[in-house]
C-alpha cells in the first residue's frame, strides 16, 4: 500500500510543479483506504482506490480535519478509453471535473473549514465513454486546514475500512473472586448496523454478546478461544481443543479462527432493538487441568433463560476474569455507519456466594484508534449506565484511557439457579 502512496505522491509533485502551484501542508488521502460506496450501486472499492463503474451510484470519502482554514483538493486517477466527468461535493460545494485522458491529476477546487472534524468528499459519475469512470487513487489535499488531519494511510486498510473497535473493561473489587458475571445490553434502534457485534460478557479466554449477521439474521454468539495460540483451528492439536458438553435448544456450535481459535456457538434470534437483553456467564475450575465455561441468554419476548452452550478448556484453572463488553464492526463495506449500545447493571455472583455490582469501567479502543487511523469512537456513561459508541466519523471523541463509574440501579439479577441446571 505504500507503493500506491509514492507513486501519488510523485503523481501529484509533477502536477502541481507543472502547474506552478506551491504544496502547502500537503496531504495525500488513499482512497482505497478511507472510501465508501455509500448508495447502491456498482463499483468497487480496493487497495488500489476507488473503481466508478455505476450511473448513479456514490463514492464517498471520509477524513478528519484538526484545524480551520482553508483546503485544496485535487485527484489521481487512471482512466479507460476516452475522457470522463464527475461531480465532486464537500462542505456543500459541487465541482463538475473532467478526467482527461490525457492526465493522471487534476485540480477540483478550494473549500473553507469553519470547524474541527471529519469531512465527506462524494463522487458521481457523469459521463463516460466505456465500462468505467475512472479509477481513482487518491485524493490530494493541501492549505492551512491539511497541516493536522487524520486518516487511514500507513495502517491496514482492512482495519481501518472496518474501523475502530471500542471496550469498557469492569473492575472487581479486590479480595472478591468472581463465578459468574451478570450484563444487560440495550441497543437504541437505528444503531444495529448490520456487521455489528454487541459483546456484553467479555472475559479472559473469550465472549458473549448478540450479533446483526444481515438484513434478515441475527445471532447470539458465545466462543471459548483455545490455549493453542493460532488462526487456523485445524492446527489445534487435540488436547489443546476446547470441548463443548452441552448446549441449548436450536444453537449451532463449531470451531472458529482468524481472530484467534477456538470454540463458537451460536443461536439465531431475531432480537430488536430498543430491547434488553440480559447476559449470564459462569465460569470456574473443573477436574483434570480444565475449566468449565457456561452462557444463558435471557430474552423478554420469551421470558426465561436459555442455555447456549458449555466448553470446557483445556490447560486453564480459572474463575471469571476481566470482565469487559466491547463493539465492533466486522463488515468492511459497513464501516461508515454508526453504530451504539448500552451497557448497564452488572453484577458478579462471588464464589462466596454474594452479589457485587460492578459500577466502575475504563474505556479502550483497539489499534485503529490508538494509531489515530480513525478517530470516530466514543464511550462513558449516562442514565442508561455505560455505552459504546463507534463509526459514522464521529466529530467528538473519548481518550482512550478514560475512567468512568456508573450509578449502580440497586436490581440484583434474580436468578433461580434450580432452573438453570
């Protein structure tokens, strides 16, 4: 990916020196990075930019200005055939460019930022003599505005295209040992995203939460990683294999990877937004160097606990550990869109047999907001206790770091353990 940028960068020197304009804090944006299709349409978005194919159909651009003033923006592209024009939008300013074919830059214009933020840069096509517009490598911004900005550059544009993910960890009290870990979730409607995944009861060796897969399937999702450390789960040697004992009505259980390997299961339920959810995870030492992990799912359409599996893991003498929830998104072509949740009342059930609130967290996010790739993730508390916040080019965020304590509801979980066995 760095090639796609040098050869940009040497792109635009020619164009600007032959043009006699000076580069002032110049920026140079990959598309293939930081680039969207953000109505339906055809077209593609790679590492190599952004392949215009459909009439109608827009590309945006997204990146994060830290200073006012003004912004110069031009373009690389490649074209086929004959020449193209496309319109070019931002800060509610159109620019009708035509791509000769002649060229491989060209000049859009000048807009002003009156504030902090992300910007949108659109893309549409206008006209075109083949198959295709263009495709367009990188946008070229430089002016008082470009001297600090953010975007994904020298970083994964897989990552970064999905963007970051954000964690609230929960603190233990000290002297306590915790066997089970109690989390409600409730997602505010028009923030379940399809590619989002709601993680509620995190843990040392793994997670629980509620998944949208798609337009039409949602999931609730509990996996165990192995102590074997490797993405492939055909690598696991056998004793190093996490084993399922038992698991509810209609849930589907396997091996998964990439991430990571292990155990999953998961259960296909049409949860809704606007919700709760409540989670329960139990987690304590077995016989034989294995330890034994447990998750029930509560719904209130159905108003009962469900059973969605038990692993037992190899290698590992543990209670419950790192009590965290986290969001993410897992779809790359998803991660432009905003995406939220609340996370409130959690209790651990002690192995003295007491309930603990859990009122303090800290919040976290993951390589791609540590390295400033992206900057729209946000979380805290409020009313509804702690929240997540994450994609959309959010124009405020929260420093990673941050310590946050909620007020604590005083509900203990009421939970018929007879029932659950």
């Amino acid at each position: 990916m760095r090639e796609i940028s040098i050869l940009s960068f040497l792109t635009i020197f020619l164009f600007f020196t032959h043009h006699g304009i000076a580069a002032e804090n110049q920026r140079i944006i990959p598309l293939g990075g930081n680039s969207y299709i953000t109505s339906s349409g055809s077209g593609e978005i790679t590492n190599d930019g952004i392949d215009m194919i459909g009439a109608g159909t827009v590309y945006s651009t997204f990146f994060r200005v830290n200073k006012t003033g003004n912004l110069r923006l031009s373009l690389t592209y490649a074209t086929k055939g004959g020449d193209s024009e496309i319109k070019v939008s931002c800060l509610d300013k159109l620019f009708n460019v035509v791509l000769s074919k002649q060229d491989t830059a060209v000049f859009i214009g000048e807009v002003f930022c009156e504030k902090e933020g992300y910007l949108k840069v659109d893309f549409l096509g206008v006209k075109k003599s083949g198959d295709i517009y263009a495709t367009l490598h990188s946008l070229v911004v430089e002016g008082d505005a470009a001297e600090n900005m953010n975007f994904v550059d020298d970083f994964s544009f897989y990552w970064g295209r999905r963007g970051p993910s954000v964690h609230m960890t929960y603190f233990i009290p000290e002297n306590h040992t915790a066997e089970w870990f109690y989390n409600e979730i409730t997602v505010p409607e028009g923030k379940d995203i399809v590619g989002s995944y709601f993680m509620s009861n995190g843990f040392g060796e793994g997670y629980f939460g509620i998944q949208v897969n798609s337009e039409s399937e949602r999931r609730v999702l509990f996996s165990v990683w192995s102590p074997f450390e490797t993405d492939d789960p055909n690598a696991i040697p056998e004793e190093h294999k996490i084993k399922l004992v038992k698991k509810g009505k209609g849930v589907q259980t396997g091996e998964f990877g990439n991430e990571g390997s292990g155990g999953q299961s998961f259960m296909r339920y049409n949860w809704k937004a606007g919700n709760t959810y409540k989670f329960l995870t139990h987690i304590r030492p077995h016989q034989n160097g294995y330890s034994e992990y447990t998750a029930y799912f509560f719904a209130p359409e159905l108003d009962q606990w469900q059973l969605i599996a038990q692993f037992l893991r190899p290698g590992t003498t543990t209670y419950y550990t790192r009590p965290h929830s986290f969001l993410e998104n897992f779809l790359t072509e998803q991660g432009y869109k905003g995406r939220m949740a609340f996370y409130n009342n959690q209790w651990i059930y002690t192995t003295e047999g007491k309930w603990i609130a859990l009122a303090s967290g800290r919040f976290t996010v993951d390589e791609t907001g540590r390295k400033a790739a992206r900057m729209d993730y946000k979380g805290g508390v409020d009313n509804a206790g702690f929240f997540l916040e994450n994609g959309g080019f959010l124009n405020d965020y929260t420093t990673p770091g941050s310590l946050f304590e909620r007020t604590p509801t005083g509900k203990q979980p009421e939970i018929n353990w007879t029932e659950l066995e």
